[in-house]
C-alpha cells in the first residue's frame, strides 16, 4: 500500500493532520461528516484539503504524522505554505 500524510484545514483555521492509503476518500468521508469523520472534524467545516504527502509504507506515515502534531503551528503552516523542509 501507498500510504500519505494530510493536513486538513477547518473553518477556524485550525490544522488536522492524519494518515491514509487515499487521501481522496479519507478527505471526503471527514467533509460529508461521514460515521467515519475523526471527531475533532465534525461541526468544524467547510474543511480543505491543503498539504499531503506521500511516505510509502503505513510506518513511515505514522512517524510523519506524529512529527507534524509535535510542530507549533507556525511551523505547520510553514509546511503547507511550502516553506518547510519535508526531511522526515
């Protein structure tokens, strides 16, 4: 499997990151609040889609993952914005 990381941005500007095998139908089951939408989600759309990486292997995803949530989030907008080195 290809596994990538995502971030998510909510209405209030805030940043969700998570992981997926595709980030397509993981995005649009948060969007519809589907019975799969991660908690944090629900009631804070219209949400977008702004940064997603590929890592390869579901280990490698949840290491990026877990880097992304220990980043302030100047350095997490850095990282959509472009800016960021992606040296995981």
């Amino acid at each position: 499997m290809n596994w990538s990381v995502y971030i998510i941005r909510c209405r209030d500007n805030s940043l969700y990151t998570g992981i997926s095998n595709d980030v397509e139908r993981r995005f649009s089951e948060h969007a519809d609040q589907a019975k799969k939408c991660a908690r944090y989600l629900r009631g804070r759309g219209p949400l977008k889609l702004v940064f997603h990486a590929h890592a390869g292997s579901k280990t490698k995803a949840l290491k990026m993952e877990r880097r992304i949530k220990k980043m302030c989030k100047a350095d997490k907008e850095n990282l959509v914005a472009g800016n960021a080195d992606m040296r995981f």
